[in-house]
C-alpha cells in the first residue's frame, strides 16, 4: 500500500528538541511577544521576557505558523545598536518588517511585524543580529538562534505527517567567540531520543560566521536516514533507494544554511560534526527509546519517489520556474570581500532595479569564498546537473556558496529593498552588500518603524489587560500610562489607559486578532483587521492603520 495516498490535515505537536540550552519563545494571545538583547564583553545574547538574557548563549526558539501575524518588540538591553533578521523567511524587506537598516540603539525598542503567508513553506529557518558595521561581532558572540515555520494549512501524508511531528532541533555553531556548540552546548554534551524504529526529523543548522561548509556525518550501522529538505524547503524529489543504510550519511551544510534529515534507528547511534568518518564519541548522542515508539508507516513505503514540494508543501511562490520565460533585468553577481558588483553597500542607493512578478535568471560567481545569501526570496538553481556539492539542479536555496551558479527568482507577493550579501560576516560589514528595489508591487506601511525608548515598548492590548504583566519592565505595575475608572460603554469597571486610548476588557467585543476581547474608544488608533471600537464606533482605514470614528462619518 502506498501511504502518500492517504492525506490528513496537520496537527501542530512538537516533542522535546534535545535537552541543550534551547528554550522556546512564548506568544500572547495577541501573537506579541518581547525578546532581550544583550552582551557582555564580546559576546551577546537574547532572551524572551521572564529569563535571564546571558550572553554567549543561543537565543530561544522563535515558532510561528504560516497564515497568522506576529508582533516581536526586539529590547536592546546592550550599550551597542541592534536589530535582527529573520533569515530565510518569505515577507517583506522594508516598512516595520524585515528591514535590516531599522536600528535599536542602546535601550530603545523595536517593533518587527511579522505576516506570515498562508503558504509559507513550513520549515527549518534561524534569526540573527544584522547591524551593519556590527554583524559579525553580534553573531560571532551568540546573538542568534532558531527559527520554526509551523503550517497551518498543508495536508501531508499521514506517515510525514508523524515524523514532522518528532521534530529534534540541533543547531551548530563555529565562531571565533564560542568556539564549537550544538544547541549552546560543548560537542559531545548534546542528546537526542528516538522511538525505536521509528522515522523522526533532525532539524539541522548551521551558524559559521565565516562562512565555511560544515560536514554532519550520521552514524547509520543501526540506522536509516535520508535529507528531505534544504534552507527550509523540501526537496522536489526523494529517491527511498537513496536513503542510507547500513553505514553513514555525510550531510554539507553552508555557513549559513540548513538541511531536514529523516532519520530511524533501531539502537543508539550518533551524529558526528566536521568528520567524515566515525571517531570516538559523538558529538550528538542519539539513543533509542522503544517506549518511544510507534507503529506509524514509513514515508518511503510504496518504492516510488517521493515528491515531498509537490506532495506536502502548496507553496506558490516556490513553483518550478525552468522551462518560463525569464528576464534578464536582474544583473549577475559578481562577489567579492568588500565589494559586489564592484560596489559598496549603500543603504540609500539600489545598486538596481526591477519589476514585481516577473521571472529573473541571473548567474552568481565569486560564492565559492564569498557565500550569496538573498533576501525574501529562495533562488532556484537552474544550471544544468547543479552548481556542485549540495547544490542541486531544480532546488531552492537561500544562500549560494560554491562554483559558478545560475539561478532564477520570482519576484512574487513582495515588492520594495531585497537585501543581498556575502555572508562572510566580516565581509557583509565590509560592504559587500547590496539592494535591489522592487518596483510596482505592493509596499506596506510604516507603523511603528521608528524605535521607542523601552519603556514604552508596550503589548498594545495584553500590557493593559492583564495587571500582573510586566509592562515597562516592572512586575506587577503598568508604567505605559496611568490608571482610570471610566465606563466606555460596555467596557466597564477599573480600566488601565496608555499614552494614546483608552483600552479595556469588553464583553461581547470581536477582537479577531486572537487575544482576549478589547474594545477602543472615539478617536483611538485602531487595526482595522483585527480591533473593535466601543459603542456607536467604528475602526475606519486601510492596511494597520485606522481610527475609531462615528459610524456615520466612515469613509
């Protein structure tokens, strides 16, 4: 029987990701959530609201799931300037989004929104500090750490579907600072527990500043494994004859890349890191656990090639582009240290410009020492039989690094600065970065772009709400505004008010963001997706950005 016929809709578990030093990042019903950004000597930090921020260790796992919208308020608790970067994800590359020339100097606060597309590829990603001038440092001393894409309307195989569920994340790092680590661990100190017999997914990154490949060789004498996505997107084809048996697997990873191995064993076994042959100790342990253990199928019964892009991802923005017309407007790239193009970074000038949803070829060389990563969109390698190593014909990657290499993009659902850079960090702060501007699609607004000071880096609903949240980092004592008794028609009883409207508890209110039910008054600012306004009010406006007004005076 073959198992890829039988399709269910996904269910949103995780199990534990190995012990290490990972926590994971909590939202608010209103999908808000605040991370800490700090450094001691050379080395920095992140940390979610309520922990300790300790430098030099890897930041929390950041889960969102495609179709929903996040609001991050990134605190630079640091005497340096910050932002971060979401490195691999599909939004936008400007506004109060993923634009990396937004700074937070030393106490202010940024707000980054995060709408995640409904097909979004679910995946393996990672987020870190891209200051310019500073990136190299800030990474290179633990300001970085994992990022999941969750999705929330794929149907998979009912046997992929239960190996994504086993997710185990390991995220490596190389740096000058803290030298080699697996989820913030020294190598040999990290483990990883697998039902027996049972396929489950390894989530492997990889954070090497200087840009070098990484090799993770699986010990595979008792067990089964096979790479089944690269840069967090799932390989167009997966052939079962290739899914190796009986001796070890070696997986490459670029410096700044990732790869999903599918991964089943029957005794303890191990994960080898810059080793291409098994030595000594491993540096992950993986044991086996038949108390873990389900009877689920395997996602290779049947014999036949798998197609996990066309079977368990619906992305549109990641179609094949081969065989479609494709312009030439995007120049190839030529890298260099300091340099692409023949040109330095210039956060004012776009080294081009090209149009919104059309199909670009280009050709990328220098990569092989100057590794080319590409924001917003995946570049789809399109040189016949590959570009070398990893680097499949037909395959989508983020970053490039290798021989001479042709590539296509769509440029689709984004449109304004698209980032591109050698991610040779040193290099990247060197000036070998540049930007394209996207020109006719659409552009989102700017609220919040600019940073506040950090006591005024509020949940916009939750702080107010909730009189045991910590706002304005104080427990217990709500320092966004003051405290008032007011009746808001409906909205009754003891109400906390910030700087710009009254909010309050409201019974009945339609709050379809996902939070608790508020309502706002006359003349408050509003999202006209997600909030109510009180009484005869309405939220009047376009995008975020709205105002409550009398119905009868609504645009």
């Amino acid at each position: 029987m073959n198992l890829f016929a039988v399709v269910v809709p996904l269910i949103l578990l995780h199990l534990p990701a190995g012990d290490g030093a990972l926590k994971e990042l909590t939202w608010n019903n209103d999908r808000q959530a605040f991370l800490h950004f700090c450094k001691n000597g050379n080395t920095y930090g992140y940390a979610p609201l309520g922990e300790t921020c300790v430098p030099g260790r890897i930041g929390p796992i950041i889960r969102m799931t495609a179709g929903q919208s996040y609001i991050l308020h990134l605190i630079n608790d640091s005497d340096e300037d910050t932002n971060i970067h979401t490195h691999g994800l599909h939004i936008a590359g400007h506004g109060n989004t993923d634009d990396v020339t937004r700074v937070a100097s030393p106490g202010y606060c940024l707000k980054y929104y995060y709408d995640i597309p409904n097909d979004h590829s679910s995946g393996t990603y990672w987020y870190h500090a891209h200051k310019h001038g500073a990136t190299d440092a800030q990474v290179s001393g633990g300001a970085f750490g994992p990022l999941i894409i969750d999705s929330a309307i794929e149907s998979r195989p009912s046997s992929v579907n239960a190996m994504v569920q086993r997710e185990h994340i390991l995220f490596f790092s190389s740096t000058s600072e803290l030298g080699d680590q697996v989820n913030g661990l020294s190598l040999g100190s990290e483990s990883i527990t697998l039902g027996t017999d049972t396929w489950e997914l390894v989530r492997l990154a990889n954070n090497e500043p200087r840009g070098s490949e990484s090799t993770f060789t699986f010990d595979t004498s008792n067990c089964q494994a096979v790479v089944v996505a690269r840069d967090g997107v799932w390989l167009s084809s997966v052939d079962p004859a290739n899914v190796n048996t009986g001796g070890s697997l070696i997986v490459t990873i670029g410096g700044a890349s990732r790869a999903d191995v599918a991964l089943m064993c029957s005794s303890n076994s191990g994960i080898y890191y810059n080793a291409r042959n098994l030595r000594g100790t491993p540096d992950v342990i993986v044991q086996v656990d038949p108390g873990m253990s389900s009877q689920d199928s395997s996602p290779f019964d049947g014999g036949s090639v798998w197609k996990p892009r066309a079977s368990v991802s619906s992305s549109h923005y990641l179609a094949d582009l081969r065989g479609l017309p494709a312009s030439k407007a995007f120049p190839n790239i030529a890298m260099s240290g300091a340099q692409i193009n023949g040109a330095s970074w210039d956060p004012s000038k776009p080294l081009f410009e090209i149009p919104y949803d059309e199909v670009f070829e280009f050709e990328i060389s220098g990569s092989g020492a100057h590794p080319f990563h590409l924001h917003l969109n995946h570049m789809q390698v399109v040189t016949p039989g590959g570009c070398g190593g990893y680097l499949e014909e037909g395959e989508y990657y983020d970053t490039i690094s290798g021989s001479t290499c042709k590539v296509r993009i769509a440029t689709r659902d984004l449109a304004g600065r698209q980032v591109f850079h050698c991610h040779v960090l040193s290099h990247e702060d060197n000036g070998a970065m540049g930007w394209a501007n996207i020109v006719g699609g659409p552009i989102i607004d700017d609220t919040d772009r600019d940073p506040v000071p950090s006591n005024q880096c509020c949940f916009e609903t939750e702080c107010v709400i909730d009189p045991t949240y910590e706002c304005g980092f104080v427990s217990g004592v709500n320092n966004c505004g003051t405290t008032c008794s007011l009746d808001l028609g409906g909205c009754t009883g003891t109400n906390t008010c910030n700087t710009q409207t009254f909010i309050c508890e409201a019974d009945g209110g339609d709050d379809s963001g996902g939070g608790g039910d508020v309502c706002l008054d006359l003349g408050a600012d509003c999202d006209p997706r997600n909030d109510a306004c009180c009484t005869s009010t309405v939220c009047d406006g376009k995008g975020r950005k709205g105002t409550c007004v009398e119905k009868n005076l609504r645009q």
